[in-house]
C-alpha cells in the first residue's frame, strides 16, 4: 500500500483515526504503533523483518545501556554497536537496492537514522529513559513518515509523547489540508515533471541540444524537490490530525542564498540530524578545519546516500558539499558583498547543475550531462525538438517554479490575517476541493 492512494485515503487513513481516537488516551501509543507496523507490513512485505529487527536490536543495546548507567565504556559500546549495525543494514540495503535496480526499501533510512538518534540521545542522557519498546517503536515506525521523512528529533518525540497528543477540529482541517496539499504535489507536478524528464532523458543522439539538458535537469530538480516534499507535507499533515507537531523539511530551497543555506533548506532534518548527532560536540571549535570540513562532506554525502548508493546521487552530494566547503572557506567575504538576488541566482545555477550529476547512472553518464549543461560535448544550444516542447510546456514549468517560491504561501498568510473568521471555513473548503482532486487524480 502507497501513501497516494485509494486504498490509504478511504479506508486505511478513516480507521486508523477512528482506532486512535476512540483507544483510552494512555493505550493509544501502542495502538499507533500496531497501526503503523500495520501500514509498514502492507507497504513493504518482503523488507518487512530487517527493519524489525534493527529496532529490536536498538532496544536492546538501549536497555543494557540503561541497567549500566555508571559504566561509560560499556555505555560507549552498546552506543557505537548501534550505530554500526544501523550502517551495515543502510550499505546492505542500498546495495540490494543496486544489485537489483530498484529504489531503497520503504523507510529503511528513516527507522536506521531514527534509532541512532535514540541511542545518541539516550548516550548524552537528552532523553529521560527507560526507552521501552512501544516507545521506540513507535518512535522509528510512526507510519506517516516512513516514506520520506522527516527524521525527528527522539527528544522532541519524547516530549510531545508525555503530553498525551490529541487533536481539536482545527488541527484535524488543517492537518487534513497539509494531507491533500502534499498528495496533489506527489501527484501532479511531480508526476507530470517526472515523465518530462524521463521523456528528455531518452532523446536520441541527433535529438539532443544544450537547452534539452537544461530543461531535462530543470525538471528532475522541481519533480525531486515536488515528490520528496509532498511526502513530508502527507507526513507533517497525518502528524497534526493525530496531535503530533512534526518537523518542517524543506523551506522553499530554490530561493537558497548559499548552497551552505540550500543545506538548510533542502532536507533540513538531515542537516539537523548530522549537527545533533555526529558533529555537535565540534560546533564550538569554530578554528577546527578538518572538523568543519568532514561535517559539511558527511551533509552532502548524506543527502545524497538519502536517495540511494547509486554514483550520480553521491556525485551529487559531494558536488554540493565542494561548493558549500568554497563558499565558507575560499570566497565567504565575496560571496558576502553580492546582492541577494545575485546570490539566489547564484545557488539556483549550481543546484541545477548538481541535478546533472544525480541524472547520471555512473560516473561517465553524470560527467557527460555535465558537460552538455555546460556546451563542452559540442552539442548545438537548441533545435526544433525541443523549441517545440518548450512552446507546449513551458507555461506548467513557470508554474511549478512559481509554487516551488514562497510567493503563493505569503498570499495565503495575508488572506488569513486580513480575514481571520474566514480562516477555519476556507480551510473546510479547501480540503473538500483538494480531496475532490486527489480522488480525481487516483482514479
């Protein structure tokens, strides 16, 4: 079962809410958690025992490290034997994942990176313990988020959990809204970006033209960013119908003025996870280079393992973690005197450009979109194939730009501060046409 279907939006999404909120307030963790262990189980039949087991074996190395509280070394152990078992089950994935030419199992690196905050945080004693299971569970197999993200703080989880979540009708609406805004993202313009890239991507050899590879990555960047986003918006909209406040993921990042700000923007979980977990204690060494160095490596080689072990997504990271590296420590003062418009424009031309390397299946592919984006392969800059394409689709693409801004989202702000009594009626409204839509979609 996916997130974006039938099947989830009228008859898995109703009972999970009605299970929940009829439950007993203190059981209703544990019901969630036989819900999302549920959804998993339907969504990813054959991975389903892996992922199990690596949060069996963190509770496990969570418990000893509770009933040993005073033995640091043995504390350090059962920290680091998390934290190697997470990586060899994330490798043995992504090489699965290769061998076999397909896409990571559902949530793998979401329940891996989940359970190594967990430990990390119980290790720097940020968590009250003890961890039980239905906690934990709950905590790496929460269904809302398995597909995508957020990752999620265990200590924020921690202490929404004490307060016992509920939601009133308002958060019900909105959370609903946030739903079916992030399906109709998944849906359309990451769908229909998607096929235009994929389209571009089969263009024969005396098909292809400079501008066909500008347009080819411009696509695969908006469809990413419209599908991995849409996820996180489902997740963060199911979080607020079940009273829990999730982490925003991504914030509008293709207005970024820096690829340094791009890293906050773009995944931003994933930043935060890496500053909480592996370089924290670093941070205030603001003289270690090498230090500084390895944490903004380990940020882009991490977003890019996110997607997969293959060459181009790693490229991808390493090529943006190069210009992040440039921008803090070769040119910082220059990048500083530009105005800001230069500067998105800027960070949106390397970003785009990063998307060549992540297209490519291996090193030789990625290194040859490069060098097309850039006019190095001798290719002509357009043709009549792909003026013919641009002239039937370039209005839908200067929309998905447009709604990929914060444009749209500043108009909904004013509209709900100039009209603060429309704002709950609009919000119901708004649900039933998205809803409508999304059926629309799924059918």
């Amino acid at each position: 079962m996916q997130l974006a279907s039938l099947t989830f939006f009228y008859i898995f999404l109703p009972a999970c809410l009605g299970l929940y909120y009829l439950a007993p307030r203190r059981v209703r963790p544990a019901v969630l958690l036989v819900i999302s262990l549920a959804f998993y189980a339907l969504a990813s039949p054959i991975g389903f025992f892996l992922p199990v087991a690596s949060v069996l074996m963190d509770l496990a190395a969570l418990s000893a490290m509770a009933r040993l509280d005073q033995k640091p070394r043995f504390r350090r152990a059962c920290l680091w034997f998390s934290v190697t078992k997470t990586l060899v089950m994330l490798i043995w994935s992504g090489a699965t994942a290769l061998q076999q030419g397909s896409s990571l199992m559902v949530g793998v690196m979401v329940i891996g990176l989940s359970g190594v905050d967990c430990a990390v945080s119980v290790y720097n004693r940020e968590a009250a313990g003890p961890v039980g299971p239905v906690r934990l569970g709950l905590y790496c197999f929460f269904f809302a988020r398995l597909e995508q993200g957020p990752l999620w703080s265990y200590p924020d989880f921690e202490s929404q959990l004490e307060e016992r979540p509920s939601a009133g009708v308002d958060s019900l609406l909105r959370g609903l809204n946030l739903l079916l805004v992030g399906a109709v993202k998944v849906m359309l313009p990451g769908q229909y970006l998607g096929d235009l890239y994929e389209s571009l991507r089969l263009y024969g050899q005396g098909e292809v033209s400079v501008l066909s590879r500008w347009v080819m990555v411009f696509a695969l960047a908006l469809s990413v960013y419209y599908r991995v986003s849409g996820y996180c918006d489902m997740a963060k909209g199911m979080g607020a119908m079940l009273g829990y406040r999730l982490p925003k993921n991504f914030y509008y990042p293709y207005q970024s003025r820096s690829v340094q700000d791009f890293f906050e923007r773009f995944l931003s979980t994933l930043t935060a996870f890496l500053r909480r977990v592996v370089y924290k204690p670093r941070q205030k060494e603001r003289g270690n280079l090498p230090a500084d160095l390895l944490s903004l490596a380990l940020v882009g080689l991490l977003m890019g393992a996110w997607f997969g072990l293959q060459t181009g997504h790693l490229l991808w990271g390493a090529f943006l973690a190069l210009f992040a590296i440039l921008e803090r420590h070769v040119y910082p003062a220059v990048l500083e005197a530009v105005p800001t418009l230069f500067r998105r424009a800027y960070t949106l031309v390397v970003v785009v450009l990063s998307f060549a390397l992540f297209a490519g299946t291996g090193a030789a592919q990625s290194a040859g979109y490069l060098g097309d984006l850039l006019g190095m392969t001798g290719l002509e800059f357009a043709n009549n194939r792909i003026l013919y394409l641009l002239s039937t689709n370039w209005p839908f693409l200067v929309i998905c730009f447009f709604f990929a801004t914060n444009a749209f989202s500043l108009l909904v702000q004013l509209l709900h501060r100039v009209f603060p009594k429309l704002s709950l009626p609009l919000t119901a409204v708004s649900d039933a046409v998205l809803l409508a839509l999304v059926t629309a979609l799924l059918l």
